[in-house]
C-alpha cells in the first residue's frame, strides 16, 4: 500500500492539474498523457470499496447525499435534489464549493450567485468557505457525506479537498453539466479522473455508453444510462416558462457565444471575437423586428477581462443591457431557451440542449472545431444549420423575421425522439433516483 501511495503522488505531480494545462498536454502528448492517466487510474481505484459502502448504508437509518455546486448555471440536479427530499431515508444537502482558476473575486461572486440560488429554490445548503475566518469546510467531518454528487470533472478547477480523490468513503456519483458530445476519440469527457473513480456515472443514452465502454480505463463499468436529467423541465407537461424577454411581439433570439478565445491548440470553439461587433449592428439595425439575448459562458467574461481589461469588458456586457432591443442573461437559462425563438451559438453543450424546444437554431462552425465532436455530437450538430460568416447569420435571422418554416424541424425531431427521451419512460431525474434507491434497498 505504501508503494501505490508513493506511486499516486508521483503520478499526481507529472498530470496537469488545472483546465489550462490539460488541453495543450493533451494535444501535444496525448499518447503519454492517456498512458499516464491509465496508470494513474488504476492506482487510485485501490482506495475505492464501494461494494463494502453499499453494504453499510444498507442498515443506514437515514443517509446524507451531498451535491457539490460550484457554478450555479450549471447545476442541473434540481429534481434529483428534490427527488431525495420527499423520501425521509436520505438527507438531502447542497454543497457550494469554489472555483478557484479566476482569481478571489470571481471566486467569492460566483459562490454568491450559488448562495442565491439556493435561498430562491429552498434548498438545504452550506458554503464551503467561512469569510469570516477565512477558512474552509472540512466536509468528510462536517458534514460525513455517504453519497456525494459531482457535476464537474476538471481537477484543479476547484479545491484539492473537494474533487473526489479526497473521498474514499462515500458512493461517488457524477453527472455531467453538460451533453457529452465533445472529444472525439480523446475521450475528454469520457476518460479523466472523474470519470474513472465515480461509482456511477449517469449517462444520457447508448451511444456515449458505447464510447465510454470503448475509451474509458474501466471499459465503461461504472456507467448508468439514465438520460440527461438537466432538461427533465421539458418533459412535464406541467411546466410553464417564465418569460423575462423585454418584447413579447419581436422574434427573440439568443446568442450564446462559448469562452474559448484564447489561442489554444485543442479547443478553440468561440466566434465571439469574430462578431461581438457585428451583433451589436444587427441589434441596432433591427429594432423594431427582432429581440436579442446576449448569453455569454460563464467563463468568457474572465477572459475578456484578461484581453480587454475589466472597463472595457463591463462596458461592452452593459450595453446589451441598454440597447432598447437587447438583453444580458447570465443565470439559469431553461426558461430562457424555452420563451426563445430560435438560438444562435457555439457552445458546444447546447448543440443537444436547445435540440429539446426543437426550435430554429444555428451553430457557428469554425475549421478548428473538425474531428472534435463524438459520434453523438456529429448527429446532433446535423440538426442545426451551420454559420460560416456574416451574410449566413444574415440569413437565418431573415428567415426568422419571414416566418420560414425550420427545414430540419423534421430531423430534430426523429433525433429528439431517438436519443434525448430518458429510458423506462420516466425522467432522467427519477432513473437516477431509483438506481440508487434500488441498490440500497
């Protein structure tokens, strides 16, 4: 045991720790970055008896499940959260944890946000970080997690004590923030740690078990298909969007450019330095026609920050405040997509995402995006029309004004009816919900 210690902080050392390392290591050593990983894997599986776990909580009285949020606008286990309230056999509690790549301030505003959140939905919740003392949570003894819920798979992106190789003792679960459709055969969201060390890891359908069975160090193993819980609102028949759109009457629209502006090897999805200009033009030259949302990652204003510099940055998100005809959303976006029209974007989590309201949308491609999508991402990236350029953007919002009829409504919906429904006819949320209640029963 004292060899496999040794051998995982040596290990620990030599792999990239933060989401700006891993991409450039990966491009420029990927067969020694997997070899490593592989091995780094196996080492660190050692510390997990999640047999031995599921056996103890079996004659638990009540168990504690922690869901760990570190971005708001990306937590999407709401009804799962819910899901475990209404059953009195498990406690229920929401963790916000930080990102720490950006810096304090950005830290502190984003937990914040989550903080927010919280209060709003009425969730059971602690904050990590007491700034008071300015000291953190030590959640295993705080809080003694049994089940623990990842969203996020990149190591380094938050603390070290709170990415899932410091929890041997607990049923690890990880569902994704986002759709997996990025990576190609690289398997970056198929294949880190996260992936790997997780007890379960829920998955939105067949085809991305098959590439995790085919990429992942543990052949998949782990894997659950349950269906993309983040979207579950859509399926109920019961819910109603609020609509925060300024006019009612115009065709609203929403730009949702990605963060990646920097110049990386490996990814470079955003268009937003092409068009930041240019969206702005349209917006005034429309007025009267057409609705703008401006809905930017989450990540890009940091960047901008480090391009432009914080006055320019603020000022140019400001405008899409003032302009008669526009808006800036930077929150929660299920009831945003579902009041829209039609989506303009880059970000590649949103190429299934928005293929739920099945409405018109179109994907700004850029040659740098080639051989990045999986098999699952190929399919749905050919449910939306493809912008190369200004006049294309042009075009569809023309078409959007003229009330043409979306010429891939067709093919969005058989793609919808094939692989976004959750299996057993039930929401994503609840298969979740009932694996784990099954094997703890």
């Amino acid at each position: 045991m004292k060899i496999l210690k040794n051998l995982a902080r040596l290990l620990k050392i030599i792999l990239p720790k933060s989401m700006r390392d891993y991409y450039p290591q990966m491009a420029n050593n990927s067969k020694i970055f997997f070899s490593l990983n592989m091995l780094y894997t196996k080492v660190m599986r050692a510390k997990y008896h999640y047999k031995d776990i599921v056996r103890s909580l079996k004659n638990k009285e009540q168990i504690t499940v922690a869901f760990f949020m570190e971005d708001c606008t990306s937590f999407k286990l709401s009804i799962v959260y819910e899901l475990f309230k209404k059953d009195s056999k498990f406690n229920p509690v929401v963790v916000i944890i930080p990102q720490i790549i950006y810096g304090e301030k950005r830290m502190l505003d984003n937990m914040a946000r989550c903080e927010t959140l919280c209060k709003d939905r009425n969730y059971e919740y602690v904050v990590s970080y007491d700034k008071d003392n300015s000291t953190w949570m030590d959640v295993k003894k705080e809080i003694s997690p049994d089940i623990i819920f990842f969203l996020n798979p990149w190591e380094g992106l938050t603390r070290e004590e709170y990415f899932i190789t410091n929890f041997h003792d607990s049923l690890n679960c990880y569902v994704p923030y986002s759709s997996t459709v990025f990576g190609g055969d690289m398997g970056i969201e198929l294949n880190q740690t996260m992936h790997n060390l997780v007890w379960r890891f829920f998955i939105e359908n067949k085809i991305v078990q098959d590439l995790s069975r085919k990429i992942s160090v543990v052949k998949g193993t782990n894997t659950v298909v349950t269906g993309f819980p983040g979207l579950d609102i859509y399926l109920d028949p019961l819910y109603k969007p609020k609509n925060g759109w300024k006019h009612q009457q115009r065709v609203k629209i929403i730009w949702a450019p990605h963060h990646t502006i920097e110049d990386n090897p490996f990814l470079r999805w955003s268009n937003f330095l092409k068009y930041y200009e240019f969206f702005v033009t349209v917006a005034l030259s429309h007025v009267d026609t057409i609705q703008i949302a401006f809905k930017p990652h989450p990540m890009l204003k940091d960047k901008l920050y480090e391009l432009w510099g914080k006055e320019r940055t603020e000022a140019y998100y400001l405008s899409w405040e003032a302009m008669p005809n526009t808006q800036l959303e930077e929150s929660a976006y299920e009831d945003l997509f579902a009041s829209s029209d039609a989506l303009i974007f880059d970000s590649c989590s949103f190429i299934t995402e928005y293929l739920y309201t099945k409405k018109p949308s179109l994907f700004l491609y850029k040659d740098t995006m080639e051989g990045q999508f999986n098999e699952f991402g190929l399919q749905a990236l050919h449910c939306h029309r493809l912008g190369y350029g200004e006049s294309d953007i042009m075009s569809f919002i023309n078409s959007l004004i003229a009330g043409e009829r979306d010429p891939l409504g067709e093919r969005k919906a058989q793609f919808y009816d094939a692989w976004l429904v959750p299996p057993n006819r039930k929401s994503a949320s609840l298969n979740i919900f009932e694996d784990i209640q099954k094997v703890l029963n």
